[in-house]
C-alpha cells in the first residue's frame, strides 16, 4: 500500500511578538498559503490560529480568527481555483465580481481565487475553507455564475454530510494510501458540487459516489456515539436520525461489504476490548459489555470467542501476565 503524500502545517500568531508577529502570520499564511491581504479590524488584540491539509490538489484550512478582512488584490491572483468557506461561528460578509452576500454560522460560500473580492468577519470566527482546482468542480456546476458568491444554507445535507465527511481527513490524512485517497478527494468535489448546485448529470453520479460514502460515514459516527453512550442500537432508530430509509441504510453497509447488524456488533466487541485492555483492570466484564450495548452476557461472550478466539477473561489475564 503506497501512501498518498500529504502536507499538514499550523500558521498562528505570536502574542508576545506584539504587531511583528501579526505581521509574519500575515505574510506566512496570507500572502503565501491564502494569496489574501489579511487585516486585522482596529478594534482589540488580533488572534488568529490555522491548520493547513493538503492532498492531491486540495487543500482545506481550519482555525480561528479575531475580526478581520480577507481581499483578494490583483496583484495575489495567481490561479482560478474555487474556494469553499464555511462559516462555523461568527458572521462573514463575501465580496466578490460586484455581488455581495452575509454568510452565518453554519453557512458556505463558494468563491473564485481568479477574482478579486474578498471576506470581512466583525467578530471572532471560526472556519473550516476548502481549495479546489477549477477543472475538478466547474465541470460538475448547472451554472457556475449563480454558484458563485451565494450562501449555502446550514442545514443543505450535502453541506453537513461533507464537513462530517472531511473530519475523518483531518485527523487521520495520513492514513490514506493512495487509492483511497483519490476517491476520498473526488467525494468532496461532488459534495461541495451538490451544495452549490450540480448539474444533473453530476448529482446523479454524486448520488452514486460521494453522497452515499459521505452518508455511510455518517452513520458510522452515530453508531460510534451510540456505542460510547451505552445506548441500544437499531436500524429504525439510525435512520430517522439520518433521515433516510432503513433499506437505504442496509444497501450502504452491504457496498462496503458487511452489513449494519455486523458492523454495530463489531464496534461494541471492540469498545469492550478496548476497555479490557486500557481501563480499570477492577471492574466487572459483565458491566463492561453492558456499558457497550449488550443486553445479555451469555451472547455477548458467545460473539467475543468467535471474533477474537478468546473469553473476554482471557484478555484481562493476559494484560495482568504483561503488568507484572
């Protein structure tokens, strides 16, 4: 498996730098990540902390950001890549090609790097902004003129399905190898396609590709929580949460080969070895499964020997042996 390359890099502001230090965070990921003249609103301390991500051409930027304005001059055009902002906290006014448009939190605007224009936040902001190559996305777009510079509402689930679905770049990227890495990037273009508007031949393959891998994740995250909380499992549960069918729910799981029953089991067997192997050596098995989801021991017992080939006693006392 060959790894897909990737660039990770954090860009903050010194506070005991005083104005120097602005002015390094400014040239440092302003003018050199951003291709933005960044300035800071005369009204309080300027803060701000970024993360960089970058992978087969897209890039995504998260941080926080006291008030500032973000502009685009003719002199930092140096391609015609979109730009996907969202908005997570705070209230951003975008400009751009003589439109102009309010984003609030939770809300997402798609830009042009080619275009001068810009973003002005008043208060303390929070983002998540994504970079892709023109190519990729404009040939998804119904029309890219009226994609550009208008909001994406907080509730479009193609927009909440993708910022559920990139969480899992930012914290393993690289884990990726290249292949699934490829398919990871090529999903975001269809959920960010989707969510300013696709043209039909696009949704359709994004209904096909990105949405349902961005869906399946989703649901994943939901049995995770559900697992971490104790809380009983079921399909009909899951799906009123997602606002899909069960049937929906069981074809995703059966594309990635298993199925959802299997796959909730398989994440509290693991839960409960995890607990054995990392938790407090003094508490009850029996309290541990249930913890985790089992309502009966004696099927909890038979499903851990089957996957692991072992009793769940068997793991305890083989993590005494290795402590002593």
């Amino acid at each position: 498996m060959t790894a897909m390359p990737t660039l990770t890099a954090r860009f903050a502001t010194d506070p005991a730098a005083g104005k120097a230090g602005i002015e390094s965070w400014r040239s440092s990921f302003g003018h050199a990540v951003c291709e933005l003249d960044i300035d800071p609103l005369p009204d309080g301390i300027f803060t701000a902390d970024a993360t960089l991500l970058a992978i087969d051409g897209f890039g995504m930027v998260t941080g926080t950001c006291s008030g500032a304005s973000y502009s685009r001059p003719a002199r930092l055009i140096r391609n015609d890549d979109f730009v996907f902002v969202i908005n997570h906290e705070g209230t951003d006014i975008a400009n751009q090609m003589g439109r102009e448009c309010v984003i609030g939190p939770g809300q997402a605007v798609l830009m042009n790097a080619g275009e001068t224009g810009g973003i002005v936040n008043r208060g303390t902001a929070r983002f998540t902004t994504m970079r892709v190559p023109f190519g990729p996305l404009s040939s998804k777009l119904q029309d890219l003129g009226a994609s550009l510079v208008k909001p994406v509402a907080a509730d479009d689930e193609a927009l909440k399905l993708l910022l559920n679905y990139v969480s899992v770049f930012q914290g393993h990227p690289r884990l990726m190898d290249t292949t699934s890495a490829q398919a990871f990037v090529a999903h975001v273009y269809d959920l960010i396609a989707v969510a300013v508007g696709a043209r039909r031949d696009a949704a359709t393959e994004a209904s096909r590709a990105g949405l349902p891998a961005a869906r399946l994740l989703a649901i994943k995250a939901m049995i995770a929580r559900q697992v971490a909380s104790g809380s009983r499992i079921g399909i009909n549960d899951i799906a009123a949460r997602a606002g899909l069918s069960p049937r929906y729910i069981q074809m995703l799981f059966e594309r990635d080969g298993t199925t959802f029953s299997e796959y909730v089991l398989l994440q509290k067997l693991a839960a409960v070895f995890r607990s054995l192997v990392e938790g407090d050596s003094s508490r009850k098995i029996g309290e541990l499964a249930l913890e985790s989801g089992f309502d009966d021991i004696s099927a909890f017992n038979r499903a851990f020997r089957k996957h692991f080939g072992c009793a769940p006693s068997d793991i305890r006392g083989q993590q005494a042996l290795d402590a002593s």
